[in-house]
C-alpha cells in the first residue's frame, strides 16, 4: 500500500488546488495535501483511534473537578486558590491551556526534578484521577495534545501507516514537539520525510507579480508598479464586504486559489461552498493565481504562562518545549509569503481597512513605496448580485450500468442500533485494518473500533475482519498486480472527494466504496444500484472500474459502461 503526503502548517482548511492545471474533464488521484491537524485526523483513521475532540467547556469543567480534588487531599494554599475561589471556570480554563501546552511539547503529566510548587501541583492534577484516594473523579476528556500523545504510543507500539513519502514544505522547527517525534516515529518504519521548497518559476519581471517577487527574494531597486492586474490589493470596508468580493472573484475564475489566513475570523459558510469548488489544498507547489483572504477578528492567540527560569530549565531538563505563539504566528506569516511568492500569474489580497495591517501586507508596502496605492482597489468594484451556489453534482448524464454480483462467501453477523454509527466504525475499521499483521493484533483493532462506538455488544470484532479478508481475497484474483491505496483523495476541475480503496493494476483500476448496510441481501443490492452512478463516474473517468463492497450481505457489486 502506498500514499504520499505533503505537510505544512498552513494547509489545514481550503487553501488551493494541486489540479489548477488540469483540462476540464481530467480527473486524478491525488496526494493527501495536510496540516497538522489533517496529519492528525489522518493517523487516527489509519490506526483506529477516534478522533473526536471532547467540547471545550466539558473540558475545563472535567479540569475544575481535578483543581478541586487536589485541593481536598493536599490542602493548604496551593497557587490557583484565590483566583479559583473568584472565578473557577476561568482559572480551570488557563490551567487547562497550560497543561496542554504542556503536553504538547512533551511533557509526560509527572513531576520534574528541580521543578517549582506549580509544576508540582500541575503534576498533582494530571495523577489526581488514577489515585484510590479519588475514584469518583473523572478521566480528563482528551483534546488535541493527548490525541498526538495517543497517536505516538500506537506507533511506537509498532503500529504502521501506509505512506511512502511525506513531504514538509515548512521548516521542521515550525512544527510542535509531538508532530515531530512522530515524524521520526513514522521514518523508523521506512517512510521517507524531507523537507521540500516549492519549484515554480515566479512570475514574468515584465507584470507587476514578477517584479516585486523578483524584489522580495532578490533586493535592489523598488519595483514600481504598473497596475496591470498581476498583483492586486482588495480593500474591504466589512466583513460580509470581504466575502462578497471574495465570492465574486471565484465565480469569475475558476483557477484561482484561496488562502484563509488563521488569525482571521471564521469565514461563513458561504464562503466556503465557493473555496470548496477549488479543489485540494496544494497550490502552494502549483497554481494559476491565488488569492490572500484576511479578515478581521482579534488575533487570539494566548500569551504563553509566565514560567520562571526555574521552572523553564526543569522543563528544558525534561526535554519539553514550552508553547511559543510569536515563533507559530511568525510561522503562519512565513507560509502566507511564501504562498503569494510563488503564485505563478496573479496574486488578490484582500483585507479589512481599519484593521492592523498584516504582515505581509506591511511588508509589501514598504518595499514597493508608494507604488502599493496602484494596485489598490476597492472591494465596492467587484460589487454585484451574489454568486449562485449550485448544488455539485456530476457533469455526466444518468446512464446505465452493467452491474454484476460477485459472492463473498455469505452473510455476516454484523448488526447496528445506529445506521450511521455502523458506517463509521465499518469504514474506520477498513482503514485501519493491520492488514500485515496477526489476526489477534487485528481482531484488536476492530474491538477498539466497535466499542469507541458502542457497537461492540451487538458485533463479534472478528466479523469485521473476515469481512476484509474475503475483500482482500476477491481483490487479488481480480487484480494479482494491484497497489492498494486506502482513504485516497481524487479531484477534478469540477469535482472532488475521497476513494475508500483505490486499487491500481495494468488490468485497470478499481475504485472501491464500502457501504455498511445491514439489510436483508436485495434490498442492501437494491441501494447499491443507487450508488452507482457517481462511483461508477469516478471509475470511469479513472480508466477503472466501479466496485460497491456489501461486507454484511457478503458480496461485492461491480459497475462498468454497458
């Protein structure tokens, strides 16, 4: 199985399209295009983790539980007291985001030789819930830190990731702690990590892009600037100002790229129904044009906690790297810049007046002088009705399809109190199936899939990898040649998505989409049909063939032009 990743910090979200430059009808697989977040989400659906981040506030009330718990069983005055007695939501709240930095840049949750009293009293919350003095208090739920340390203890325990590359196009130092003890966890398996530049030809020294990348990377004479279009400044008086414009643009263009900055406030949704269309985020290495979003919004980032140097070199000791959000803003700025530097034809920014001007903005301003103002407009040009947002939809017409039944070897004891529960544990189980390893490590995974979901009393986690198995059997006499990709995005020009099992061969590919459905043999048949004519488009377009898995009735359903 192979899959390649490209990394980077600021490819979480819609950002851009890898598939600017294909033809209208031209459909490819792609590879996984991620942030660190992405990166996360992707690992726990390859292992079998959940992946489901407990609310905030549940989190900080769990977090107010441990704070007083440790207060009845050590007493005295610990250092949150006072402000805990005013405002215990608040200070659980700043506790909590301590302790996942914490976390985050590897702390283990014991305490540390040479520490301090708070160190001492954090490490106090953290064991609180595993002592038998404190049955009653609650597990803290997990957030985003716990997920990484989650993630490096299966890998470490000698779980494996199907990837073959993963290139970061940021420097490592960027990344957290944990991202990148991970990274090294993933390099001990073979897979190969490097850091990557983008490659593309800035544009032309004859527009006004060309010249001022040509400045940026290079110095000398201030550019002055023509206003031919190629470098375009939008000035939004609103927000909802912003995301007309924003809208309007993409409407006209459908090569354009979008990059949402992260200190923005949340676009609406509307928005991102447009970006959406525009594919995966990759046009950091390949795009037409871009365009630079920045709204308004308080940069919330928090101020790391006032450690002394004390405390900072018990943690430097312990190999924990204290949240540092300057160095994570300054990294998110370096990769907008990078963005607009390698934007091949035509770069947008577009931004709030009356706000602080963002870096790059500032930084554009000052080395093209006065000539900024000629390539600045205002957004009330590019009013006009709001762009209509068609529902997506295939370009092909209905057809009809040859289908053909193929029999796995009869029906599963498989059953679900909650159809699309059933789904995401059928489809996680598929994508993290160990499929190299035991039957016992296996029957593992499956358990710790079904019972995260609640489906473990109704379901013998063994079925679920006999499923994969006459899967995994048919494929190999229908295709003996075949490379399997699991969980694999594929995109068009007009269209996107994900491909359950991608399975390449010199006898044509076959695209594969599990459906968890329990119902009786034709009826489960009978919705299969209905999911044929936009798998069946993905596969024809791929130059394979459509393939329905049914692993509760025990049968695969293949499509293919009549």
């Amino acid at each position: 199985m192979t899959l390649e990743v490209t990394l980077g910090i600021a490819l979480d979200g819609p950002h851009v399209g890898e598939l600017a430059d294909l033809g209208v009808d031209e459909t490819r697989v792609g590879t996984l295009v991620l942030g660190p977040e992405g990166l996360l989400r992707d690992l726990e659906r390859r292992l079998g983790l959940t992946s489901d981040d407990a609310a905030h506030e549940a989190r900080v009330a769990s977090y107010a539980e441990r704070l007083e718990a440790v207060a009845r069983r050590h007493g005295g005055r610990l250092f949150w007291t006072e402000p805990f007695a005013s405002d215990a939501p608040g200070t659980a709240r700043t506790l909590l985001s301590w302790r996942d930095a914490l976390v985050l840049g590897g702390w283990n949750g014991g305490p540390l030789m040479n520490g301090s009293a708070r160190l001492e009293a954090l490490a106090w919350a953290e064991a609180i819930g595993a002592t038998t003095d404190e049955p009653t208090v609650p597990s803290l739920p997990q957030g985003v830190c716990d997920r990484w340390v989650a993630v490096l203890a299966e890998l470490d325990a000698g779980a494996r990731v199907p990837y073959t590359r993963v290139q970061i196009v940021d420097p490592l130092s960027r990344l957290s702690r944990r991202v990148r003890q991970v990274l090294h966890a993933i390099t001990r398996q073979g897979v190969f990590v490097a850091q990557v530049s983008p490659t593309n030809d800035a544009a032309s020294t004859r527009t006004d892009l060309g010249r001022m990348q040509h400045h940026v990377r290079h110095g000398g004479t201030v550019p002055w600037l023509e206003g031919d279009g190629s470098l375009l400044v939008v000035e939004c008086a609103t927000q909802a100002e912003l995301e007309i414009a924003t809208e309007s643009l993409l409407a006209q263009h459908a090569d354009r790229a979008v990059l949402i900055d992260l200190h923005a406030a949340p676009p609406s949704q509307d928005m991102f129904d447009d970006v959406d269309r525009i594919h995966d985020p990759a046009a950091l290495l390949r795009t037409r044009e871009l365009v630079v979003v920045w709204g308004g919004g308080e940069d919330v980032a928090a101020l790391p906690p006032p450690w002394t140097e004390r405390e900072r070199s018990a943690l430097r000791a312990a190999s924990v790297e204290l949240a540092d959000p300057d160095r994570e803003r300054a990294g998110r700025e370096e990769a907008a810049r990078r963005m607009v530097l390698f934007a091949t034809e035509q770069a947008v920014l577009m931004q709030l007046t009356g706000d602080p001007p963002h870096v790059l903005l500032g930084e554009l301003a000052a080395r093209a002088g006065g000539s900024l103002h000629a390539v600045t407009r205002s957004a009330a040009s590019f009013a006009g009705p709001r762009p209509h947002r068609a529902i997506a939809a295939s370009s092909e017409p209905v057809r009809e399809w040859a289908i053909e039944v193929h029999e796995l070897g009869g029906r599963l004891p498989l059953a679900a109190k909650d159809a699309d529960r059933m789904s995401i544990a059928v489809h996680a189980f598929f994508a993290a199936d160990p499929l190299d390893l035991g039957t016992a490590q296996r029957i593992a995974v499956a358990r710790r899939i079904l019972e995260a979901r609640g489906l473990l009393g109704l379901n013998d986690p063994a079925a679920l990898v006999e499923a994969h198995e006459r899967l995994r059997a048919w494929v190999l006499a229908a295709r003996p040649d075949g490379t399997w990709r699991r969980d694999v995005p594929v995109g068009s020009r007009r269209h996107r998505g994900t491909i359950d099992l991608f399975v390449a061969s010199s006898r044509g590919a076959l695209v594969i989409d599990h459906r968890a459905f329990v119902d009786e043999r034709e009826q489960a048949l009978l919705r299969a049909r209905n999911h044929a004519t936009q798998l069946g488009v993905w596969a024809h377009r791929l130059g394979g063939t459509g393939v329905v898995h049914l692993p509760v009735p025990g049968c695969v359903v293949t499509l293919e032009r009549p």
